[in-house]
DNA sequence: GTGGTCTAGACCACT
DNA sequence: GTGGTCTAGACCACT
C-alpha cells in the first residue's frame, strides 16, 4: 500500500507523508484507524526508523493523525477536514498550472481534452 | 524581467533556467536573441557567476539556447519546439494533477469551475 | 468530573493528579473524603490500572491524599496547606510569565486589561 | 547567549527555538541577522548538529527564520510578526492562569502584588 | 563553506 | 509493546 521511490529526489520522509495523506484522503485509511508502527514500517519498507518518524511527525503536525503516547499514530477522526485541505491544494495547483498553459498558447479545448481523458481512463477504476 | 527568490528552496540555477525558458516559451524572447552574458546577468542580480554559467549550461543542454564561441549566448531559432515540449510538460501535470483530484473526490464540474475562473481573469491581460 | 484527554501528550496519571488536586483546591472534594477505588476508576475512565495506581501514588507522595490499608485513598484533612501550595505554584508561574512579558515589550497596562477581562467574565460563575 | 540545560526535561531542541524566538523577540537578533551555522553551535554547545538542525528547522516552519540554500539561516524581516505572536501566547497564558487562580482563590490584589513586583524588580535591568 | 537527509543504534517515558 | 529524543557520522546539493 505504502511504496517508496528511492530513486525521486524528493525526500522519503516526504514520500511518506504524500503517500499516507493520500490513503486518508481517497478513503483507504478510515478515522481513528491505527497506522503501522514506526518499526514494523521501518522493518517492512527497509527504511531507517528516524525517517519514519520525521513522516509520523509531519503528519501530526498536519493533523493528519495523532499520537497517544504508548500506544501508537492513529488517523484523525477529522478526515473530512483534511479532504477539504487537499481539494484546496490541489484547485490552487490548477489555478497555477492554467495560467502557465496560457502562456505556452494552449486553448481551452486543449486542456479539457487531456482532462477529460484522464477521467474516462480512472473513471471505470474508482 | 529575470527575478530570482533567494528565500525559495529551489536552487537559483534551476529559477535562472525555468525563468529563461518561460520568456521564450511566451515569445518575450525571440529565436536567435542573444541572452545577457554570465557577466552582466551576474552583475544586475547579484549572484556568483558560477551559477548563472550553470543555468546557462542548462539551457544548452535542454536545446533552448545555443553558443557561439566568442559571441555568447543565443535563443534556438527553434523557440516551436521549445514550446511544443513546455506544452506536452504541461500536459502531463495536468494528467497527474486530475488523477490526484479524482482520488481526493473532486468532480469534473469543480474542475471545469476553476479553470474557466482562470480563463476569464487572465483573458484580457494576454 | 474527571476527564482524561488522551489526544493530549501530557501522561495520563499526571492529567489524573492535576485534576484530582484541582478538585480538592476548589472544595469540590473536602477534607477526608474518600477517593474512588483504583478498580472503579479504571472502569469508569477506561484506563490501565497501573496508570490510576501511579496517580494515587503521586497524590499521596505530595501529601493531598493518605490512604486507610484495607479501606481506600481519602483527601487529607489539611486542604487548607494544598490551596496554599497551589496558589505558590501559581504565583511561580505569574512572575516567570510577566518576566516573559517584559522581554516581549507588554505593557503594565495591557496584562492588567487580561487579567480584568477573566475576573468580568469568569466573576459571576464562581 | 544561548544557554541549553540538560537536567531540563524539556527537549533541547525545543529549548533551542524558545531561546532563539526569545532572542528575536527581544531584539538581540536583528531582521535579516545570521544565526551561527549548525556546526558552530554544534561545537559550542556540545550538541550534536541533528538536535541543532531540528531547532532550525522548526525555527522556519514557524516563520522566525528563513534559509538560504548554501548561506545559512537568517532572521526573518518580519520581527514584528513574531513579537505580535509571541504576545498573543503570553495573552492566551495569563487568561488560563488567570481561570486556575481564581479556582484556587486568589484574589484580584494578590495577582497585582506579585505583578507588581516583578515589573519594580525588573524595571531597572530592561 | 552552508543546510538537508539519511542510516545505525541507544535510551527514555508511557501503557 | 508504543512513539520521542539524542548522539555519531556519512553524503548530498548548492554557493
């Protein structure tokens, strides 16, 4: 469920975070459900546990999940809220995206034409 | 025209190049233009030569601009091209943008929404 | 009456000894009151045993409970001394606070109008 | 300047950015400033440079401070920012410990004398 | 030189 | 068992 890319540039710890806010938000991982633990990730992943840890810190930060001390990382019961963050997230990357492909001269029909391929590719897969 | 945020991670060579490279994706520069040399472009922004002649480098490497040994630096004549690869760049960070959308729940009418916000802004201005 | 946050990163028994001395400082528990049982604490709180036992162990080590072998834990008789060691630590935490302040270029003035404001709102309900 | 004790429970990392933040705050570290490497604090302080990097990076991420690929770290140019911060945390504690005094009794001159105090204390020295 | 990431492994408090 | 902190030291990109 959880992969890390060694060769990305992007930090692993990074990868982490991206990859479980990811399970949160599309559903996989439901509120207040457990999330491994530090060592058995750090055994199951072959990454450092430190690394772990970095991510596990992040995501409370985030308030992505939270920690009861002594018994592990739990995801938040507020997994609406952090869907709503994400969908935020992602409508300014648009935003950002568009105002590049304006300026490359893409049209309006260019752009719905890559969308909406992509949403008759995964839309079967959902 | 050529802005450089000390403050921001990404490394100044790869600002320097994206920066260049969007003026001559949106025609500001034209083909066969000559860049500033690495000693003026130092100059006005303040950063070590080394870093502008990496940038350059880099632009080189990609086919953006050419050298003429003793004369300096040039944009391709091809700027097309240049443009047609920002192009299909873009495209591909829409594919990924709309998978990431699509897991996160979002619809084709929120994305259709955020995108047309953008075409009407920037419209007039362009 | 009492409450344990286990989202909260501060240890359980110490959240349990703060609350309990809260109450015997505020005369909700008076003097020679008997404490729940550890068993029917840990039933009602839902908490290990041993944790519950910790806090009793603590309140007792500071002197605000004594505990009747073969009965229970009761409130000491002497709240009066508890009230009077609670208000020192409270004092403690005004000086190091207002030494804060200074450094931090606050007014005489505007720590008076916070103050002021608790005393408006919190005057009737006690 | 800094100073870090170790008998301190408080994490030294966190004791790091407290004494930086304070340092800010107070205004022995100007806008734009540049804080001692990581190395040399590490070698100064005896601690080791991950510990130092952690009070670093929280720094930035709380805006205090920001990095400059390849310089250093330097003190943010919003100082006033940080004060206004600062203060409104000191607010928020004065009005919780306000609450807990007044469930412990204490009455509106006992708060002031001690106040008071502190203010003819360090009047002087500031 | 600078900060950022990562591994390896110890020790701690809490449950 | 759990996560949190810390040391020791390597390697990286960037300037």
């Amino acid at each position: 469920m959880i992969h890390v890319d060694f060769k990305d540039r992007t930090p692993i710890w990074e990868q982490l975070t991206r990859n479980i806010t990811h399970l949160v938000v599309s559903g996989v991982l439901a509120p207040n459900e457990q999330l491994p633990s530090v060592r058995q990730l750090s055994g199951e992943l072959g990454i450092n546990p430190n690394t772990i840890q970095k991510a596990y810190s992040e995501l409370e930060r985030r308030g992505i999940t939270y920690t009861v001390a002594g018994k592990g990382c739990f995801v938040t019961e507020n997994t609406d809220r952090i869907t709503q963050t994400k969908q935020d997230e992602i409508s300014e990357k648009y935003r950002a995206l568009t105002k590049e492909a304006m300026q490359a001269h893409m049209t309006r029909q260019q752009i719905d034409e890559i969308i909406s391929a992509v949403f008759a590719e995964q839309g079967g897969s959902l």
